[in-house]
C-alpha cells in the first residue's frame, strides 16, 4: 500500500474550517484515500473515503487533486470535540486491502 | 455507520495468565476482521488479518503462538494473549471489515481493549 505523508500537527479556531492536508503521491490507480480519526484512547472513526472525485458527508468534505497525488480533508465548522488525531491512509479496493495507520496529524481546536 | 463492539473494555490481569478479549460486529455481518495493538503516543500497528472460518494471518513480527486469534463466526473474533508478560501491556482494538460496500468496503472499529500485565 502506498505511503502517506501528513504534518504531525495543526491547530484551528473553534468555528472555522479545519483543513487538513495529505500527500500519497505513490498511489495507484486501483488505491482509494481513507481518513479515519482517533479521539484519545478510543478506537478510530471512520470519517470518508475517495477514489478520484472529490467527497461530502455529514462529516466532512474531501478533495482529491486531479492527479491524485494529494487530498485534504475539510472540516467545516470545526468543534472542540474535533479535536483529535487525524489519518490519511491509502488503501487498495477489495478484500486484500489492508489499513496500515502513519502516524497522523494531532488536531487541535482551540476556542 | 456500522458498530463494533469489544469486551472487555480494560482488564488487568498477573503475569503468567492468559487473557481473552472478544471483538463483535453488532449491525454487519463481517468475514473479515482486524485486530491493532497500540503503546502510548504510538500509532496503531495491525498485528493479524482474521478471516471467518480459516486461520488468521499475522504481520511480520508478530508471534502466532502468542495472538491466538479466532474468528468462529461471521460476527464474531477473538484474540487470546497467551502467557501475558508486562510487555504485552497495550492498547488493544479491532476493526471488521463490512461488506456492504463492495469494492469500497469501510473497516469500522471497536472502541478498544486496555490490557494492563502486572
């Protein structure tokens, strides 16, 4: 599975958008972007996931650069309780796919 | 999204036993489940790939006499830690892979097991 390379920390104001970046530039075709979060000493969240278009749920928007070698994950409005440890992983589709966890982005609104 | 559930949720136990901690698909049905250690300020390591009805496969390092893991039916996985020792102390947590997505299926994660070895 490809690598992916994320600052190890940031810091947003309560309220504003959280953008959080991600660089997978080794990844392939057949490879889908995941983020997942982990709030301290719970097990993750998952948050979205892409292939190449760009994303929006209830959480949070992803975009994915057209040569996919990147994508950044919005938080909208963010909230205190977004707090947490942030992961981008690149995985392949199917059953073989594995998650394999880097070391993240520490999130951290402030109010 | 789907619920994982895992129990116990922290369990203390002297060096020398065995613990057995128990990792559950509520809503899903998932034939194929993950179990990750993770040591403080640490990220998640997977340890063992458990797919129902045949035996798991461990990650480099990872000792299979040690993590027996047991994935008898399709909602539910077991991990033993054999002869606990102060080392395996850790943040144990599993995830299961729902189905439902095909090709895009999510992996769902339960909210963790803490393991202390005295």
């Amino acid at each position: 599975d490809a690598k992916t390379t994320q600052p190890p920390s940031m810091d947003c104001a309560e309220g504003r958008a959280a953008n959080l970046p991600c660089n997978h530039s080794t990844i392939s075709g057949n490879e889908y972007v995941y983020w997942y979060r982990q709030i301290h000493s719970q097990g993750p969240q998952y948050i979205i996931h892409g292939l190449k278009n760009n994303e929006t749920n209830e959480m949070a928007s992803l975009i994915i650069t057209e040569d996919r070698k990147s994508s950044t994950l919005i938080l909208p409005h963010a909230t205190l309780r977004d707090t947490a440890v942030y992961y981008c992983i690149v995985r392949k589709a199917g059953n073989t796919g594995k998650l394999i966890f880097g070391q993240g982005t520490t999130l951290q609104v402030k109010p | 999204g789907a619920v994982v559930s895992q129990h116990p949720s922290r369990v203390i136990c002297k060096s020398g036993t065995s613990v057995k901690i128990e990792c559950r698909s509520l809503d899903f049905q998932a034939t194929t489940m993950f179990w990750y250690r993770q040591f403080p300020k640490q990220s998640l390591m997977l340890m063992a790939t458990s797919n129902e009805g045949s035996k798991a496969t461990y990650e480099q390092g990872v000792e299979k006499d040690k993590f027996l893991i047991n994935h008898a039916s399709l909602t539910l996985s077991t991990l033993t830690v054999t002869s606990a020792h102060p080392e395996d102390s850790s943040f144990y947590i599993c995830s299961a892979r729902d189905p439902a997505g095909g090709l895009t299926d999510t992996q769902y994660f339960g909210p963790g097991t803490r393991l202390t070895v005295l």
